[in-house]
C-alpha cells in the first residue's frame, strides 16, 4: 500500500519494512559490541515501541532480560499541570546496565523526564536506543546513545507509532501528506 487513511488524514510511504530492519540490523549491532561483557536489563516503553523491541530483542546475542514500561500523563494538583509517570515498573533496576527503548524522540521532553525517572531507581548506567528522532523538533539535550532513523519534522504512524490510537499495526511506516 502506498497511501493509508488513518482518521481523517492521508499518510503516503515513507520507509519500507526491509529499510526498517536494515536500521534495527544497526542498532542491533552497536548494542552487541558495547555490551559484550554484560547483561542489559531492557526497558520498552509502551505503547509505541513494542515492535522496535520484539525486532530489536530477537537480533541481541547477549543474556539480556526485558521489562515493559507505561507512561501515564495526568492533571497535577499543583500549577505544574500534567506530569507524566511510570507504571509498572517491578523490578529492581539498582546496578543494572538499563537500555531504554523507545520508538519516536520529538520534543525529547518524554525522554528527559523517563531518564530522571530511571535514574532515581539507581541504574549502573542508563542507555537511551530510540528507533527515530526528529532533530528539527527536539530543541532540548537528550543523551540519545543509539538511533535507527533520523526523520523530518512530519507526523507519521506505522511500526508501533499511532494517530489517535490508530496506525500502530503497520510494518511499514508513512508519513502524513499535507492538505
Ligand atoms: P516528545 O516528548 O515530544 O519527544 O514525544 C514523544 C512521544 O510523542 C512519542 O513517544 C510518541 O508517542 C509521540 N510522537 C511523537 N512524534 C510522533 C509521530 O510522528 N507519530 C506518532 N507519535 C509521535
Ligand atoms: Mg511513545
């Protein structure tokens, strides 16, 4: 398929299963080399980043173990306004070496928060792999140590990234088409 319709907006083609893959092969490799005398703890955070993890997991030789994270927004009491917070997050990640994984880097505020957050559980150390990143969008510094794709600017959906709940079940991604 070339063009989907996802609510009430085309989306056209933007990268194939296969380059995809070819991009995860990358990370995949990187992962193996700098972790090659250790056991990673893997942190997924859900929803979006559940194919880039299965895809990711099945090409990573090392004895690693895997947990799932959810983020929930909601209003704060405080004028602070919405905040965002982790749930389901049982294991002990003290002195392990954790690799968070997630699908999309925009703004990077997602990321820098969920980074403090880890960090309070008292990691050896903390890896950020993210499948893409918006460069264009991401005025603040986020240590993102290993990237698949770097995109433009544009919204997209496919391989886990969703509008509006819909899109995430396509294993090619595309890109909205302006109107
Ligand atoms: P950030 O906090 O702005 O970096 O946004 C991170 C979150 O926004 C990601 O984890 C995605 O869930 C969502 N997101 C950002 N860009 C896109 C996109 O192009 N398509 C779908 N979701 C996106
Ligand atoms: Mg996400």
């Amino acid at each position: 398929m070339e063009k989907i319709r996802v609510h009430d907006k085309v989306f056209q083609k933007y990268l194939s299963e296969k380059q995809i893959l070819e991009s995860v092969d990358a990370v995949a490799e990187a992962i193996n080399r700098d972790f090659a005398d250790k056991n990673p703890v893997f942190l997924s955070i859900l929803n979006g980043s559940f194919m880039f993890t299965a895809d990711l997991l099945k090409r990573i030789t090392r004895p690693c173990e895997l947990s799932f994270l959810k983020l929930a927004s909601y209003e704060g009491t405080s004028s602070t306004g919405k905040v965002k917070v982790l749930v389901g997050l049982n294991e002990s990640l003290a002195d392990r070496d954790v690799i968070i994984i997630e699908d999309i880097v925009d703004s990077g505020h997602t990321m820098v928060k969920l980074i403090e957050q880890v960090q309070s559980h008292k990691p050896a150390s903390i890896k950020v792999a993210t499948f893409l990143f918006k460069p264009d969008a991401c005025k603040i510094d986020v240590p993102l140590d290993y990237i698949g794709m770097r995109i433009p600017n544009d919204f997209i959906v496919g391989y886990g990234l969703d509008y509006d709940g819909l899109g995430r079940n396509f294993p090619d991604i595309y890109s909205v088409v302006e109107d």
